[in-house]
C-alpha cells in the first residue's frame, strides 16, 4: 500500500516536472554543480589526507629528520627535519630499532637516457635498495635492487616506469638486461615497475642512489642542487608507536651531535611524522580543508537556491493544490507530493553531480595524447634550434674570427639550455653578428624568422 502510493507520487512528480521543464533543468544545473564540485574536492581530500598512500599498512610509513631546535621552521623543513648527509642516515639506519627497514632516495632529479641512439629526458629517482621493498611493491618484469647494486662502483642498473616502458621502449617484453646509457654511463634494465606506478613523486625510472652519489665524509657539506644528502623514511615494526619512534631518534639525534660536534652539535633533536605529512606539508593540507568547505558552503547556497524556487513554484501552484484539496486530498496528502517532487529533482541533481565529478576527474584538461604530442614538439624545437645554431656557425665560419665563432658556440650551447628570454637575447645578438658577415642575405633571414619552430 505504501509502495504503490509512493510509485503514485513519484509518477506524478515525474509528469509536473517534465511539465516545467525549465525549473527541471535549471534546479538539476545547480544542484549537479554543487554536488560535482563537493564530490571532486572530498575525492581530493580523501586522496591526500584521509586515505593516504594505497601501499599495504600506510600508516606504518614514517619519514625521518634530524632537527636544530634553535632554527626557524623553514630551516627544519617545517618541522619533517633534514638529513644533512648520507653517513647521517647511514648511521641512524645502524642504530635504530623502531624500524623494521629504513630507506633513503633523492626526488624530481633529471636523468638522461640513451636508447638506441635515442636520447631521452626523464624525472627519476635515485634510491637505496630497500625502498620499494618498504612500501611493499615489487617489479612485475625483472627484478629488485639488490645491496650489491646500491655500492660505488657497481655496475649501473636501473627499472623503468610502465608509462616510459611502453611509449618509449615499445613495451618489449624481453626489455631486461638490455643495455642503455644513463647520464652518459652504460647501464642496464633489470626491471619494469606496474602501471602508474611513479612514487616518491612523479618519477619515471628509478636507479641506485650511492653508485651515482657517492657516500661524502661529514666535513664535506654540500648545499643546494649540489646536495646529495637523501630524505629518509622507514616503515615501523608492529607495535611500536609514533612517540616512541619519536623517543628513540631524538636520543639518536644527541648521540650524533656528541660524537659529531663540528657537523651536528646544532642537531639535538630528530622528528618521526607519517610518510604522507612530508609529501602534503601542513599549509597544503590546510589549503585542502578550507577548499572542501568552501565548496560545501557552495553545495548549500545551491540547495537554498533550489529551495526558494520551490517555495516559489509552490505558491504558483496554490489554485492546482486548493483543487486537490477540495477533491479530497488531504493536506498531509499535498506535503507528501511536494516532498516527493524534491526528492525526485535532489536525485536527478545528484545523477548530474555525479557525472560531473567523473568528467573532472577523469578528463583534466590535458589528455596523455596532448602531453605526448607537446613532448614531440620540443624535441622537435630543440633539434631545429641546434640545427639552425650549426648553420649558423657555418654561415660565419668563413669570414669571422676566432672570436666570432667562439660567440656562435656559446650562442648554440645557450639555445639547447637557456630559458625563453636567453634563447631572444641570444638570437638577437645573432643577428646582428649576422649583419656584419660577409654575404649575409636579410630577406633570408627575415623568412626563415617566420618558420614556426625555427626561431
């Protein structure tokens, strides 16, 4: 009885809405913009504060820092703490018990690849041999870094991404023990990591972190792009706690400044936080709550605005509803229908939202394609600019001095690594090098200027 009169109500509803069917669309607009930007934000939040890193027992993945207590946040990383060199890290990894493994791996660094004659940048890490055995993830072709791969001196090894596998390597099946050549120096694939797969951040490959930098003695401080020192993070052993861990280093931290006064004396103190702190950073995870409630005060300025148009259409409707009444509805009758006629359009807003939240999640705004093809326009730039720089040079080879083609070299060499505004300053004192050569032809110069991707 209950069920068929619900049916009833909803058929109703279905046939007044149709019937208007611009308030249908306009309360179904709002509510799905409101819903679909609620649904994407709390994904986001979900993602990077709630649920964390989808690796086996995340909670379990701590990063470590020594910490000078005297220093600002900023020089403490914001209170993660820093590792001033790898011995430092060697030496806590040695003494520590917490930790049923310890890892350390250098980020975001730019690794040159050679394959085939086929050079190739990409964002890799450099990493010690334990790092994807703590977070629990192994190659699914080929194998892992051994303690052997991980020495000064060792051959050079290195596992590719599944992204650059398949678009760069063909996705040979047989792509292990190939030979390639990494930042000049020949190596070999033992390995291929599972698809989106690019941890710590957005890496593409991944190769042993003392056997490109060297362990270097304490003294030998290094700082800025020249620093090799590794960030550290560990898993803990079942049954140890934060303040525990947090206990133990901070001893560890006193320690290393005792026996180590002119390097450490300023590190008495050592910090243990969740893995996911030091990829988010307190001020991002800020900025992610207030943007969720943001969009949740959205969300209900969107359900009051469908609301007053309710209220609205009601009073609209106040001689259909007097009708009903004197036909025999009784009033509780009405309510339940106008009850009924939100909850139909609250389930198409929320249909609506929900297609919207998947369009901006699984549609950003560049495609994989788009990417790819931008990639192949820089290369293809990049060989333009350095053929045009070699013509260039040979245009002015005959009549110039030394001098004028040691500019042309260096005019090259800026060209391959120089920003935008070096690359204008550049090809403007080209051209008046140009100018004052022998033979030189303007019109050419001035066609050539309008070739896209020449200059």
């Amino acid at each position: 009885m209950i069920l068929d009169s619900f049916r009833q109500d909803v058929r109703v509803g279905l046939r007044v809405l149709f019937k208007d069917k611009i308030f249908c669309f306009l309360a179904v607009l709002v509510l799905g913009l409101g819903i679909g930007g609620a649904t994407t934000q709390f994904t986001i939040v979900n993602a990077i504060v709630l649920r964390g890193f989808s690796f086996p027992h995340p909670e379990q993945l701590m990063s470590v820092g020594l910490i000078d207590p005297k220093a600002s946040d900023q020089n403490n990383n914001f209170g993660l703490g820093n590792i001033p060199t790898a011995q430092d890290y060697e030496d806590l990894k040695a003494a520590q018990k917490s930790f049923s493994m310890m890892a350390g791996y250098l980020s975001g660094s730019t690794i040159n690849v050679t394959y085939k004659n086929n050079p190739q940048r990409y964002t890799g890490g450099y990493v010690t041999e334990d790092l994807f055995k703590i977070i629990g993830v192994s190659p699914v072709i080929g194998r892992d870094f051994t303690a052997a791969d991980n020495k000064p001196g060792a051959e050079k090894v290195a596992i590719l991404g599944d992204e650059i596998w398949r678009r760069d390597f063909n996705a040979d099946p047989n792509i292990v023990g190939q030979g390639i050549r990494i930042n000049g120096k020949a190596a070999t694939i033992i390995g291929v990591m599972p698809p989106n797969f690019k941890f710590p951040v957005s890496e593409e490959l991944w190769t042993p972190l003392y056997n490109e930098f060297p362990p270097q003695p304490r003294g030998d401080l290094r700082l800025g792009a020249s620093n090799n020192a590794p960030a550290v993070m560990g898993r803990l052993q079942p049954g140890v706690t934060l303040d525990q861990a947090n206990a133990e280093f901070i001893a560890l931290a006193r320690n290393l400044a005792k026996d180590n006064p002119k390097t450490n004396q300023n590190l008495t103190s050592a910090s243990v936080q969740p893995l996911l702190h030091a990829f988010t950073g307190v001020q991002f995870r800020q900025q992610v709550w207030g943007m969720l409630a943001a969009v949740i005060l959205v969300l209900l300025i969107a359900c009051v605005n469908v609301m007053n148009m309710q209220f609205g259409r009601a009073a609209l409707r106040a001689k259909e509803l007097a009708i009903r009444g004197a036909l025999g509805a009784t009033r509780w009758r009405l309510v339940r229908q106008m009850l009924t006629e939100s909850l139909v359009v609250a389930v198409f807003g929320a249909i609506a939202g929900v297609i919207i939240a998947n369009r901006l999640r699984f549609h950003p705004g560049v495609s994989e394609r788009q990417r790819q093809r931008g990639r192949d326009d820089e290369r293809r730039r990049a060989w333009q600019q350095q053929s045009s720089g070699q013509c260039d040079y040979a245009r002015a080879g005959g009549g110039a001095n030394r001098a004028q083609r040691w500019a042309f070299d260096r005019g090259n060499v800026g060209n391959q690594i120089g920003s935008k505004s070096d690359e204008a300053r550049l090809r403007l004192r080209r051209e008046r090098r140009l100018r004052r050569t022998d033979g030189f032809d303007g019109r050419r110069l001035s066609q050539r200027r309008r070739a896209p991707g020449i200059f």
